[in-house]
C-alpha cells in the first residue's frame, strides 16, 4: 500500500481476509518463557515473543532480524531462505 501497489481498501479486505482464516489459531505467548529466553540473549521482550511461540510449537521461527537469528540458530531461519 505504501509503495501504491494495492489501495487501502484491498489492503484491508486482505487484513481482514488473513484475520478471519486465523481465528481461532491464536498462540499468545508465555511470559515465563520470554523472560527465560530474555535472560540468554540481547533480543527484545517483543521479538521474544515470536521466538517462545516457536519453540512451544515446535516450528521455525521465519525471520528478518538478525539479533534473533544469531540468538537462536536452532529456531530461527532468515526469510531470504523462503522469499
């Protein structure tokens, strides 16, 4: 939307699209958890919360940010690899 390739209006319908086949399968994440993995690494408590839900799952973390894919090679894999 930003860059003018879709308008608001298509860029909600897509949101609310999205949000509708999510619900339901929503994974809030452990607090615990994000602390624990807080205490081991220079990532934040947001990003934190993606790496806690992961790793409950049991899934790849697909990710941009650096920080979280040199704290946790295990879980997390760039998104250049998917894209």
């Amino acid at each position: 939307m930003r860059r003018g390739e879709i308008t608001r209006r298509d860029a909600a319908e897509l949101a609310w699209r999205a949000e509708t086949r999510m619900r339901g399968n929503e994974h809030p994440p452990d607090v615990d958890a994000v602390l624990a993995l807080a205490a081991r690494s220079n990532c934040t408590a947001y990003n934190l919360e993606f790496v806690s839900v992961a790793e409950r799952l049991g899934v790849l973390l697909v990710t941009g940010d650096r920080t979280i894919l040199r704290a946790f090679p295990h879980r997390a894999r760039p998104l250049a690899a998917y894209a």
